[in-house]
C-alpha cells in the first residue's frame, strides 16, 4: 500500500481526504474509538483534553475545511461537541471513514534500506500486523503525554487533596462545593478555572509567569480572522505588535490591574493566550489570582509570596511533551529538544516520512494543514521534489534560528508559525 495516515483528528482527516480525491491508495490508524481527535469527548476510561466546557478559539469559517464548511447554525466559536460532529461528518461525506481503522494502536515505524516503511500496529483484539508503505504521514497532534512540574513543590507527596493534570478534567460540576487551585495561564488553564469558578467554592489561579491575554475579537473581528486579513500581513512585524499593543491596552488594560503579572517580553515573543472571560471571571472576584506555587503543607498551598490557601484539588494546567514513542530516536526532535522538520513537515534525513499539523499558529491551523497537505501529496506523486539533505538542513536550521530570536530556545517555540508568512511559503511552494 502507498501511504499510511497515523491520526484521524483534524490534520489526519485533512490528508486523508486529498489522497483520496487524488486516487492515492491509503489507510488511516487512530487509536481512539472514533475520529475527531482532540475534540472527541473521551468515554469511561480514557484520557483526553476534550473537557465539556471546550470551545474553539478560532471563528468555524476558518477553522472548518474549505470543501465543507461548518454549519450556518454554528456559533462562531462552536463548543468541542459541535466541533467533533461537524469532524465525523466531514469524514463521512468525503468517504473517509472506510480507510479509517479505529482502536489502532501505531507499535513502531520503522525505514528501510528499499526506502519503505514498516508499520507496526496492535488492532482492537490484541493482535499485532505488521505492513510495509512508500510514505508515512504522522498526523497524531502533539497534544500526547502530560507535562507535571519535576519535581513537583515540597509536600506534594503528602497533600491531603487531589492533584491532577489537565488532562484527567472533564466539568467543574465534578467539584462542586471544593477549593480548587489552577496552575498555569496558558489556554486550558483560563478555561478550567472560568468553567471551576461557576461550580467550586473557591477558584485560585496560579500564575508563575504573565502571558499576554488576547480577546477572542478585536474591533468586532475574530482575531483569526484578522491574522489572515491583507491589511495586517502588508504591515512589518514592528507595526504589528504596535497595533496589538494598543489595542489591548484599549480591550482590556493593563494585567497587573487584575492581579495578574505581566508579561515579561513583548507581544509575539512568546504564545499568547486568547480569552473572553477569564479576566471578567476576576473581575467578578469569581477567580482569584495568586504567584507560582512554593509547597504544599498538609491540605494548604503555599504561593511564593507566603499567602496560603486551603484546597482539595490542583489542576495542573501545564501543557503537553511531544512524544512519538513509535518513531526511531530523535525524529522529529533533535538533541537540544527542537522540532526538525522541513518547512515543518519533512525530516531532512527519512525521504518517505512526514509530519502535519506539528505547527502552532496565532490563528486557526486548517488552511495551514489543508496546504501542507497538497504539498505532501505533490511530493508523493512527484510532482514535486525535496531539495538535498544538506539544503533542508540549512532551511531548518535558519527557521530555529530566528525562533531562538524571537521566542528562545523551547520544544513549544520550535513550532510557532505566523499564519501569514507561512500560509504564503506553502502557497508558493504549491505554486498557487
């Protein structure tokens, strides 16, 4: 067979569906109960990060394929229910639910020296097939094992209540009545303490640094909408962070106002995090913000300012590691933990193996994903050709390079795009 999908959410849907308009022989592998990825609400015993009160953060116009929008009865940010059926329904109408094997588990992928790749997969009843591809596309999202503070605080070990990761929430109801502590400011984070603060007694955000908080609409324009507006790529990168500056400080003030810290770089240097109602949730005295946690002391928590708190739970909203276990070591992350891909899909030394979705954009991702995936599918009926192991190297390394620059050296900051510029690079490529 010619191709492997590994992943049935939003990226892995999209590639499927150009291979299969392109007459591409494929098969899709998703270990979950059904597509839709991250936006599928986990049944009794699973994990996942689809809790009840998930929305989109980016208008369903843009975040919808361009073959089949999302429904007018949508709301602009439609909730992750909608999100997923409008995925099944995609999968369905394009025909893509036939080459879909669900409760597949991916064991190893592994090259060869005929330039195949084998793919290793455990099925639903146990049993273990093995099967060789010319291409392998990895399209399982980085949203895979859960990152915890290590070590975590002093006394975590003996704290009388729950300390869980973002992961394991599913509804505020579920603490109902409890004191609860949020760690992290990053986009589940403002959404579980805004959700918790409506059903526990008490919420406390804590805060170890200030992020740049963005509405979801600026000037009555979703903010996606305008990352891929003319006006606002026609401008430098300087008059861009001058006008969001300005327009925050007209939306919202200033965060230290909140009892938030601010930010410690400027706008664009690092992730924001988009938010309608965590500042209100403040405001309403709904959420209370505290510093970085320091201990735990029995059934207290302890901020780095001295003030305590009693609490049941914790909720460790502190993001994700990439992990690709079925991949050979280091692929796609290098020594130093960037991600090392070709125009952010391709790794320059295993022709045959690529990667969508691994981006993460100031706007929505489809248009990006939809074009990377044309490009793929251009590379596999050689319609297009890489450049040498050597050049790709070279893009990669001037790509991690300017992201040093302007966001430092993390895993995270290694796949940050700008909509814009990067939209545009795909469409060249494809010639568009």
């Amino acid at each position: 067979m010619r191709a492997c999908v590994i992943g049935a959410g939003l990226s892995g849907l999209a590639v499927a569906h150009v291979l299969k308009d392109r007459g591409i022989e494929f098969v899709c592998v998703e270990k979950a109960l059904d597509v839709g990825g991250v936006w599928r609400q986990p049944q009794a015993g699973e994990r996942g990060p689809g809790y009840l009160s998930l929305h989109l953060n980016t208008a369903k116009q843009l975040t919808g394929y361009t073959d089949f929008p999302m429904p007018s009865s949508y709301p602009l940010y439609p909730r992750h229910s909608e999100v997923a059926d409008y995925l099944r329904s995609f999968a369905r109408w394009a025909g893509l639910l036939d080459h879909v094997e669900l409760r597949t588990e991916v064991v190893s992928v592994r090259g060869d020296a005929e330039g195949m790749w084998t793919v290793v997969s455990r099925g639903p009843d146990g049993a273990v097939v093995s099967r060789r591809f010319e291409h392998v596309i990895v399209a399982s999202g980085h949203h895979t094992e859960p990152a915890l503070p290590d070590p975590l605080p002093p006394g975590s070990d003996a704290f009388a209540g729950s300390i869980l990761h973002s992961l394991d929430y599913r509804d505020g109801s579920d603490f109902a009545g409890q004191r609860v502590v949020v760690v992290g400011l990053g986009a589940s984070a403002v959404d579980i303490a805004a959700d918790l603060s409506r059903h526990a007694r008490r919420t406390v955000l804590s805060v170890r640094r200030g992020l740049h908080i963005v509405p979801k609409q600026l000037f009555g324009t979703s903010v996606d909408e305008i990352a891929e507006a003319p006006w606002w790529n026609d401008m430098s990168f300087a008059e861009q962070r001058r006008f969001v500056e300005q327009a925050l400080l007209v939306a919202r003030g200033r965060l230290a106002d909140y009892g938030l810290p601010e930010p410690d770089h400027p706008i664009f240097s690092s992730a924001v995090t988009i938010s309608d109602e965590i500042l209100s949730r403040i405001r309403h005295g709904a959420v209370t913000p505290k510093p970085a946690i320091a201990a735990f002391d029995g059934r207290r928590v302890v901020f780095t300012d001295t003030t305590s708190v009693e609490a049941d739970a914790v909720v460790y909203c502190t993001g994700f590691r990439m992990a690709f276990p079925f991949l050979p070591a280091g692929c796609p992350v290098g020594p130093d933990g960037s991600v090392e891909l070709y125009k952010r899909i391709v790794p320059p030394d295993r022709p045959g193996l690529y990667f969508l979705g691994l981006v993460r954009p100031v706007g929505a991702i489809t248009r990006l994903v939809e074009a990377q995936a044309q490009w793929v599918a251009r590379l596999m009926e050689r319609e297009e050709t890489l450049p040498p192991a050597a050049a790709m190297r070279e893009e990669v390394g001037a790509y991690l390079e300017g992201i040093s620059q302007r966001y430092g050296r993390t895993q995270g900051a290694s796949i940050q795009v700008d909509v814009g510029p990067y939209l545009g690079e795909l469409r060249e490529a494809l010639k568009v």
